[in-house]
C-alpha cells in the first residue's frame, strides 16, 4: 500500500485513476483547482490547490505521500483562442510541473510518475514506421513544445536530486467519460450521420483509460521504472475505418461510411482550413510498446474490442 496524490484527479484520466487506485487499496490523494468542482467516488483525501503554475503551494498535498502522480495540465485543444499560447501552456504545464517537483523533492517524495504526450515525439509517423521512446523529440504545436520542456525540467531535478521519476506519453486515450473528438465520433455514429471514411487505410495507436492506468500503476513502484519513458497503447493499432466499424457495432448502429478516397478528403480539408482536424484522421501515428512489455513484464490487460465496448456502454447509458 502506498500514500499516493494525484494531481489533476478531477480529469478523465485522473478520475479512473482515483478510482483504481482506491479499489487496490492505496491510500489516495486527491489534487483538484476547486473542491466544488470534484465528484470522486471512495473515500478520498481531496486538496485544492489552486490554479497550478510557478506560485502553486502544494505542500499541504504532498504532505506525507510516497508518490505523485502528476496528471495536471493544460490540455491541447483544435482551437486555441490564447494569442501566446505557448506562453500559456509553459505558465502550466512547465513552471507548475517544476514547481510541484522542487516541493516534492523538499517533502520527501520518492517518486513521479508524469503523464506526458506522444506529442513529445511529433504528430505523425510514415508507414511501417513507429514512434519509440528513444527517438529524438519533435513536437511540432505549443502543447507538445511545453510537454517536452516538462519532460527536461522533471529529468533535471532527477538528476540533481533522489526524486526518482517515470514518463509516461500515451497517444489518444478513450474510455467511459471521453471527451473530444472521440465523443464526437460516437455522436455521429448514434445519429446515424453519413461519414466520409470508409477508405481510409492508416494506423492510429490509442490507448484504452484502463490500459493507461494499468501503466501508470505498474509505474508507482516497479523497480526498474525509476527515470525511464514508456510509449503506451492499445498494441492493436487500427485505422480509422475500423475504427469507427467497430465502434458502430459496438453501439449497435452499424456506421453508415462513405468510400472517399483519403487525397480527396485532404484537398478538402485543407481548402476549408481543418489540416490539422484531416491529419488525425488520415494520418499515420503507430507507437512501439515493447520496452515497457519487455523492462516492466506488462502487457495492455484489456482488448480494443472489450475497451470499445465499454465505452459504447457508457456513451448509451448517458442517452
């Protein structure tokens, strides 16, 4: 049993972290900007801290606890409305993560375990080709950009210090409770709405919400974790038509997909301004997962089928 915190515990991610942690027995700290604004379930220990970023006092949360999760951030969204968004996304995701580590290192925290992006390694990868945890980082927008520095400052303190930390870049993540685009597919499959993508021929890694907390939670205590990255997915790639079949069936209404030739959609795209919208669901983004199979012995406990069921499930049950 550990005394853990999670930061950022009112997210989608932290929320199913929560919840297995408490389930497993762990003694659960809960980190959120305003306790108005969290339903966890257990009998969690909620601390509000306030906005994070280079000012945030987290002393209170990390008072006593083994480890840190750190799942706060500033999250990437396709439409940016900050002018400097950069700036914005450093005040968060790179001045609050240091802050929180030179606390953590100062209230004797063992270990942090950061939920990064596979971002940090860029936006795409060509066929037969995929992302691993050696590669030279190429984030190419100001959320991926501030991932990265996240990533450099949590290794610095390492380094200097015996905070020992563990990353963690997941790519798409679904789930009961999704948001986002994700959601927004399932919406257009539960309508019915004709989609123009039943001839796309990529491969997409996502990874599952229980598979990602199976990870994280390997990575709380395993030994060999201590300042090592891990690429995290699914390890069953699909491309987006399958996707959104088997997604169909999973919410028993067969997808209605068009055949259009992905060239034709990305002349399209570009001419109404959605590149960035068409590279997600046209583009290649394949992740290599053997390192934390082979140097942690894990392996994603549940199937893409069984994950995109339960989210199907939990999409109905909110009609």
């Amino acid at each position: 049993m550990k005394k853990i915190l999670v930061t950022g515990a009112s997210g989608f991610v932290g929320q199913a972290l929560c919840s297995s942690l408490h389930a497993q027995g762990h003694v659960v700290r809960a980190a959120v900007r305003s306790s108005d604004s969290i339903t966890l379930a257990g009998d969690l220990d909620v601390v509000a801290v306030g906005e994070v970023g280079a000012q945030t006092n987290w002393s209170l949360a990390l008072a006593e606890m083994d480890c840190v999760i750190h799942c706060a951030a500033r999250t990437h969204v396709m439409h940016e409305k900050e002018a400097d968004a950069l700036t914005a996304y450093r005040a968060v995701n790179v001045d609050g993560t240091r802050r929180l580590a030179e606390q953590a290192v100062e209230s004797g925290v063992k270990r942090l375990v950061y939920l990064s992006s596979i971002k940090v390694n860029g936006e795409q990868t060509s066929k037969d080709q995929c992302f691993t945890a050696t590669d030279l980082a190429m984030p190419e927008d100001p959320y991926g950009i501030s991932k990265c520095e996240a990533e450099q400052v949590l290794l610095g303190v390492a380094a200097r210090t015996e905070l020992e930390v563990v990353i963690i870049r997941p790519p798409l993540v679904y789930g009961p409770g999704v948001k986002g685009n994700f959601h927004s597919m399932l919406k257009w499959l539960s309508r019915g709405i004709p989609l123009p993508l039943g001839a796309i021929h990529n491969m997409r890694s996502l990874v599952g919400i229980d598979n990602l907390v199976d990870l994280i939670i390997t990575c709380i205590d395993h030994p060999v974790a201590a300042n090592q990255t891990f690429l995290v997915s699914d390890g069953e790639d699909l491309s987006t038509t399958d996707l959104l079949l088997l997604l169909g069936k999973a919410l028993h209404k067969p997808a209605r997909l068009l055949p259009v030739p992905a060239s034709v959609l990305e002349i399209a795209a570009q001419l109404a301004g959605k590149k960035a919208v068409a590279r997600r669901l046209l583009g290649i983004l394949q992740v290599d997962i053997s390192k934390p199979k082979e140097v942690l012995d894990w392996s994603p406990p549940v199937s893409v089928d069984e994950g995109l069921q339960k989210t199907a499930a939990w999409f109905l049950s909110q009609r």
